[in-house]
C-alpha cells in the first residue's frame, strides 16, 4: 500500500514553484506489547489521578502547566498556545545552498520523501533534483509541520528528493563540556596508531545495509510464532561471559585484532564453531547434580526411617 502524504505544498527555489508531498522514507517495525492480566486476555488500562490525592481526574479538569523549578508551575491555556504557535507553511522555501559534508550527521533527525504531486510538477522537480545532484549541494529551509517549525535539509537521491528533518544548533549537546574523561592526557603513541589504521584498513568494507539485521525482534517475532503454535517452551544461549575491568594492554589488543581479521587465528586458534560444538565442563554439572540428587535421596529415606522408628518406640511407651 502507497504511503500517505502527511504534508501536502510546494518547494520553492527562486522564482520556480512545484508542488510537493511528503512522504515518511522509513517504517518503523519496532515490536510493541499489550499489558495484560496474567492468566487472562484482559487489557491493563492506566488512569490520570491527583498523585497528592490519589483520585481520578477527568480529561476536562487537565490543565497544562510549565515547571519553574521550585516546586511552582506556571499555567498555560490551549487557547494561548493556540495563538502562540507558528502559522502553517504551503511552501518550502529553500533559503540557501551547502555542502552536505559541511553537516555534521549528528543534526539529521527524520528522512522523508519529497515528491511531485501531479505530472505537471515532474520537470522542475527532476531539474532541482539533477542539478543540485551536479552541484553537489543540499538545500537548507524551514516550514512549520503540524504546529511545529523545522529546520530541513533537502537533498537529492538517485531517483528522489529526500528531506531531512534537523535539530536546531542549541539542541545539541556539547560533549567535551558534558561528558566525562574526555581529556588528552592519555594520548595514544605513534604506534598505536599505526597499528589501529592497520586494524580499519583490514576490516575496511563496501556498506551493505541488508547485511544486518534486527536479530532481538527476529528472535521475538519467532517466540511468538512457537508460543501460537502450542510450543510454550523455548531455549536461548548463554552469554557470553567477560572480564569486567580487566586492564589490556592496547597495542597487543590491536595487535590481535589485526592478525585476527587477517586470518592469523584459524591457524593457531579455535574456531567459534569448535567451540560450541565441545560438551561445557562446569562444576555441578549434570553427572555431578545428579550424583548429589542421589544422595539427597538416600539421606531423605533415612531420616524418613528414622523418624517412624522414633515414633513407633513412643506408642509402645505409651501403652
């Protein structure tokens, strides 16, 4: 099924017009729960309530307020924001030219589709399209989006406009102000870094998006096919276990990394598959779990013996 406009106007550059749609560039398959009752089929359903109180409140005595710190509110009025918000864009003005790696990833929020909204509009859209594809430049707007104003970047693909929603400078954070351990005290050696170029280099790569996959939702999505299908029980691998806080040395993990990506360890070392294919030696494992079992069991029965001679002797003593 053909997505949905969730914007209908027109892109502007100069003095050309062409009417647009937007249109969302993903889909979101992320797995969503139902709260239920357990043993029943009976939805779990959440309530607003005066958490001073503990009673219920209707929607209709539901105010906004905004939070001044202090423990005080400030109270605003739909019809104030109403009045406050940004008046509704029909076009998309762009207002300037860049280079797109002049944008740091980091702003770029939500991708959409831009495309023309009747054979009329085909021709410019392709010209903007072709030419800002020559040019090697992105368009930079804003437009106002369901009582919200974005900034945009506009940029083209092999056969479409995309535009991609940003966030605006003062919402990104600073990291070397915000986050800890970000010094240069600890500064790599020469040949430390020699040796990690050498690591990326071996593992360097053409991208291949379908090469990964979501396998958390994978193995749900096959969880509940199995549980559908009357099989209630499942198994999982155990996790791989780690040395927390063990201090490596950096070289020699390089080192590795890269003898490792060059095929160096199939020679010495043991495969992933020979590894799960060995039978696990733990202690307490099942012989000796059973072992112990056994003679639980011995130690049970004897106390159980012990127990009916004890009170048989104390019926004879009573009589």
């Amino acid at each position: 099924m053909a997505p949905r406009a969730i914007w209908k106007g027109s892109l502007s550059f100069g003095l050309v017009n062409v009417p647009v749609g937007l249109y969302p560039a993903t889909t979101d398959k992320t797995l969503h729960f139902h709260q239920v009752e357990e043993g029943t089929s009976d939805r779990i359903r959440y309530k607003k309530v005066n958490e001073r109180t503990g009673r219920e409140v209707p929607n209709e005595r539901i105010v906004k307020a905004m939070d001044t710190g202090g423990g005080e509110y400030v109270i605003v009025s739909d019809e104030e924001l109403i009045e406050a918000e940004p008046e509704k864009s029909q076009t998309i003005d762009i207002e300037g030219f860049v280079d797109l790696h002049d944008i740091d990833p980091i702003y770029f929020r939500t991708t959409y589709y831009l495309a023309p909204r009747s054979d009329a509009g085909t021709k410019p859209y392709r010209l903007l399209r072709e030419a800002m594809d020559q040019a090697g430049k992105i368009g930079i707007a804003t437009f106002v989006m369901r009582n919200k104003e974005y900034l945009v970047a506009i940029r083209p693909e092999a056969d479409v406009l995309a535009l991609e929603t940003m966030y605006f400078a003062d919402e990104i954070r600073d990291p070397t102000a915000e986050l800890p351990h970000l010094g240069d005290r600890a500064s790599a050696t020469a040949k430390e870094r020699d040796m990690a170029q050498v690591l990326i280099d071996a593992l360097a790569e053409k991208w291949d998006p379908a090469a990964y996959h979501d396998s958390y939702r994978e193995h749900v999505q096959q969880l509940v096919a199995q549980k559908q299908a009357g099989h209630e029980t499942v198994t999982h691998e155990e996790p791989t276990q780690h040395s927390g806080g063990k201090v490596i040395n950096l070289l020699e993990a390089l080192q590795a990394s890269v003898e490792r990506s060059s095929g160096g360890s199939r020679a010495g070392g043991t495969s992933k598959a020979a590894v799960k294919e060995q039978p696990a030696s733990k202690k307490g494992g099942p012989a000796k779990k059973a072992t112990a079992k056994k003679a639980v069991g011995k130690r049970g029965a004897a106390g159980t013996a012990k127990k009916r001679a004890s009170t048989s002797t104390s019926r004879r003593r009573a009589s």
